[in-house]
C-alpha cells in the first residue's frame, strides 16, 4: 500500500507519535486502512486484506469505542479529541479538516433513513447528535451535547436541545 495524503493530513493534527498517545488515531488509521483496500483491484490481495480490515475494524472499534466504517466519505485532516462513544453512520460525507469530540454521533434518524453531509472545517462538541438529511456548513461549529436536526450555516455556531442557531458569519442566513 502506498502512501496516503489524507491519512498525512490526519497525522498533521496529531502531536508528535499519537499511535503512543492518542487510541483516536488506531480508529483514523483503520479507516484509512479500510479505504485503501476498497480501491484495489479484484483477486485474491484484495480478499486477504479485506478481512484484515474487517477484524482490524472490530477490534479498534470495541477498544476505542469509535465507529469509523470504511463506507463513510471522511475528507484528509480528521481529529478526534477524546475518544470513546463516537459512531460515524456509513453513508455520512465529512469534509476536510474536521474535528470531533467524545460521544459524537452522525447519523440518520430513522432506520435506512439519509445520513448528514457535515463540511470542511466543521467543530463538533462533546456528545453532540448530528442526525438526519442535514448540512452542516463550512465552518459551523456544533455546542457540546447539542441535538442538530437541522441544516446549520457555513460559520454558524449552534447549540441546545434541539440546536438553534446562536452565532451566523456575517453576511450569512442565520435562522
């Protein structure tokens, strides 16, 4: 396997040897693993380390408690403070440079329901519930236990139970 930019990039927001410090980076590193694996060829290379990435994932999932699946479309530059309790549903998209916190969940709201598809640059605080068709713009920035059930602006702060809008970017469509 050769090198991979986007798990450079993740590597880039971690201090220095975080395989050491940080369990968040065994989770970014087998979700990385996993997708590598997805875009090689068929035959028997591809089966071999498929089930390396299935047990890999199983057991870092269960250790770290964060869900990374390898069908999820995580962007280079992904940070995970604090690990344990974090679940990423397989078809939310995350953009670049994001940062998350514990007990994080994006997913959908009802079963075989849409994912969140959450921008670059994007916060997101401790125990914080991003569910559902939304869109979490460049930029936006998630209150620590918020419940967000509905589309935030890029630059826009949100937070509560259900989340509102408390802070807009100038210039941008708080609601």
């Amino acid at each position: 396997m050769s090198h991979d930019p986007d798990f450079a990039a993740d590597l880039a927001r971690y201090p220095r040897r975080p395989f050491a410090r940080e369990q968040s980076i065994w989770a970014i590193a087998t979700y990385r693993f996993g997708r590598r694996v997805d875009r090689l060829g068929p035959g028997i290379w591809r089966k071999i380390l498929s089930r390396i990435y299935w047990l890999r994932f199983r057991i870092v999932e269960t250790v770290t408690g964060i869900s990374l699946p390898k069908e999820a479309e995580i962007g280079p530059g992904l940070r995970i403070y604090h690990f344990g309790n974090i679940f990423v549903h397989s078809n939310a998209k995350i953009g670049a440079n994001c940062t998350m916190r514990q007990g994080v969940t994006i997913g959908n709201r009802v079963l075989s329901g849409p994912a969140p598809i959450v921008e670059d640059d994007v916060e997101i605080g401790a125990y914080a519930q991003v569910l559902g068709q939304i869109r979490i713009g460049r930029g936006a920035k998630i209150g620590a236990m918020s419940v967000v059930l509905e589309d935030v602006p890029a630059g826009a702060t949100a937070v509560g139970i259900p989340a509102r809008i408390v802070q807009a970017k100038p210039g941008g469509n708080a609601s």
